[in-house]
C-alpha cells in the first residue's frame, strides 16, 4: 500500500488517478542520473524527487521536459533534504562515492556510512513510511545502518528496507548465456547472501543447466566479482552506473507494482530476514515476493550442493563483520 496516496490529473487524462512519490537520493549522479530518466518514463510514478548535493534543478528541469504523466522537482543541498523525502511512498538511495581500482566496497565505509545515515535520519523524520531501496555501498553494512536508524527511532519496519541486489542476478543471466547460449531475459539465476565479493552467492544448480566444474568455477568467479570488470574498466572514473540504473529502475518498478496490488512478483533483494537467522546472519539476500506493504514473504534459499554449501561457509563471516560494522555505527556516532 502506498504511505502516501494523493489524487491527481495526468494531462493526457481526465481520469483521476493515483500519484506514488519517488525520491531519488544521489539524482545527479552516475547513476542516479539514468535512473531518475527510466523513473521518468515509468508509467506507475506518479511524482518524482530529485535530491542531490549539487546539479539536481538541471537535472529535474530537463527530465520534466519528457512528455510521461509524472511530475519532477528538483531539491539542492541538505536544507532541502527533508522536503524532498517528504511524503514519499518509496526512496531510492544511490548517494555516495564508487569505487576506483584496487578499492574493496567496504572501503567506502568510511565515506557512505556517514551519508547513508544521515539520509535515513531525515526518512524517519519525513517520511516514517517509504520503503527505502539502498543501493550505495557497502549495501551489506548500509542497509543496517537504515534498519538501526529505524530502530533508534522506534519506527522500524523489516518489510520495507531493502538492499538493492537487483544487478547481480541481472549479470548472473547475462553471463550463464553468454557461456551456454539462450535468451538472458528467460534464464533467471537465483543468487543469495551479499552484495560484494565472496558474499555474492549464486546458485547455478537451480538454473537446471548442466554445467561443467570448469564453467561453475568461472562463472561463480565471474558473477562474484562482476562489479570489478567494470572498476577496472572505466580506469579510475567510477563503477557500474547504466546497468545498477537498469537494475534499480527494474526493483522500483516491480515494488511500485506490488504496492499497488499486483501478486507474485519476486525479486532478489537483502532484508531483514529468518532464513539469514538461520544461518547467522541478521541481513541476507534471497529472491523475495513483493506485496502491499513492501516485503509478502522472503523465500528459502532452496535446495543448494555441495559447491553452494562452501560458498555459503564461506560468505557468512564476511557477511556478520559487515552487518556488526554497520550496527555499531549508528550506536558510536
Ligand atoms: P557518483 O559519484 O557518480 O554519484 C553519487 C552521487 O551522490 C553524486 O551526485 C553526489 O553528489 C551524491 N551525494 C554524495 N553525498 C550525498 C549526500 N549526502 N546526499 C545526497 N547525495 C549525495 O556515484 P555512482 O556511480 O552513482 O555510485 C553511487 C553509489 O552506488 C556508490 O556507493 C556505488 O558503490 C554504489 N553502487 C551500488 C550498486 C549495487 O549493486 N547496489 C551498483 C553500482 C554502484
Ligand atoms: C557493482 O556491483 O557493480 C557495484 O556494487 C559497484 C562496485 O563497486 O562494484
């Protein structure tokens, strides 16, 4: 359901209709430019805010330029942070710095705890409902930083904070048919656990492709640490931006559509979750069915090998620094 139901007249219509607000946090941004642009065309946002330390009226007056029923307004600087979340029924947080080669993402801890903290203190304060789609990283530590944030207020609610890991399984079907062939957008590959390195997990034995142990060992590697192909490939000057813009307009749009009623819609995401309980973690990405209220039900990992036992081994103590290391942020600072 939306937080925050107002009526409006698209132009195109005289019929009313109902006008979801999304606020993109970071919308000047490598990403959150292309972003804002396919939120632009999405025909179930209904407002959209554009919130970034610089650049952001440029940015919304040339996308309200695009003749699509929404509207789009533009919020500069932290004295306008609160107006821009206002109300929002979801906020889409891409704000903070990338990657250069030879960083980990947890190396950005240092810069985007501290942004992403201060995003969520002003969301609890404006706009206590939204469901908040984190995709600055480290996503492992950042979407506990949001959850304690939540928490501290006395307002938090697991079904609607999400870590964006949309782009995993989108790189996960891209390159499982690049090697064997198909069609990428009908070949889904379940992938579990985090969002960096090792962390990432994905389940090739569930695809019901065969696979050599050659294959299963590259494209593990290959999915895990798709996001340095592209560090390394832009030489300096950031990380994946089109195709996280893709894979962020493709979760918004699939929660927009929940929200407003559709069923059986799943998309990977890292939530609170009891299957990570399970397993140790507080915090774990599994495919997750969307509904009125943000998450319906986060599904089980599913039947795993041998192989996908190790890798889960292996992720969990990496997974558990990072959540502590995001926990214990908002209660230091
Ligand atoms: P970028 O530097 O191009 O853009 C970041 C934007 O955030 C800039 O416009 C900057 O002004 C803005 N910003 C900085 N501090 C802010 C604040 N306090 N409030 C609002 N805006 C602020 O970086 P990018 O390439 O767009 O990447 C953004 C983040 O997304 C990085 O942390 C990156 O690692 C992450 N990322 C995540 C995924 C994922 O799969 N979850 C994929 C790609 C990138
Ligand atoms: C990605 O997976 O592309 C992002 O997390 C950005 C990065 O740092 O690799």
């Amino acid at each position: 359901m939306f937080a925050n139901r107002v009526i409006t007249r698209g132009f195109a219509s005289s019929v009313a209709s109902l006008a979801p607000k999304v606020a993109v946090v970071g919308a000047a941004g490598g990403i959150g430019q292309p972003l804002s642009l396919l939120l632009k065309l999405n025909p179930h946002v209904g407002r959209l805010a554009l919130y970034d330390l610089v650049n952001t009226p440029g940015v919304a007056a040339d996308l309200s330029h695009i003749n699509t029923q929404s509207s789009v307004k533009g919020y500069k600087g932290p004295e306008q942070l609160e107006d821009a979340l206002k109300g929002s029924d979801i906020i889409v947080v891409p704000a903070g710095v990338p990657r250069k080669p030879g960083m980990t993402r947890d190396d950005l801890f240092k810069i985007n705890a501290g942004i992403v903290k201060g995003i969520a203190e002003a969301a609890v304060k404006v706009a206590p409902n939204a469901h908040i789609l984190v995709i600055s990283n480290p996503v492992n530590s950042t979407v506990p930083i949001v959850a304690e944030v939540f928490k501290k207020a006395g307002i938090f609610n697991p079904k609607r904070i999400f870590g964006v890991t949309t782009l995993d399984v989108v790189r996960a079907s891209t390159f499982v048919t690049t090697l064997k062939g198909g069609d990428a957008t009908k070949t889904p590959v379940h992938v579990i656990g985090g969002h960096s390195g090792v962390t990432i997990i994905p389940l090739l034995s569930q695809t019901g492709i065969n696979f050599a142990k050659e294959e299963v060992d590259a494209l593990t590697h290959r999915i895990q640490f798709g996001g340095d192909e592209v560090v390394k490939a832009k030489e300096g000057l950031g990380s994946a931006t089109l195709s996280m813009a893709h894979a962020g307009a493709r979760f918004t749009d699939s929660l927009l559509r929940a929200l407003a009623g559709a069923k059986g819609i799943v998309e990977p995401s890292y939530v609170y979750s009891e299957i990570g309980a399970k397993h140790g973690v507080e915090y774990f990405a599994t495919n997750v069915e969307l509904g009125p209220e943000g998450v319906a039900k986060v599904h089980p990992i599913g039947p795993i090998n041998a192989y996908e036992e190790q890798l889960l081994k292996a992720a969990i103590p990496e997974l558990q620094a990072n959540i502590k290391k995001g926990v214990d942020f908002v209660h230091q600072g």
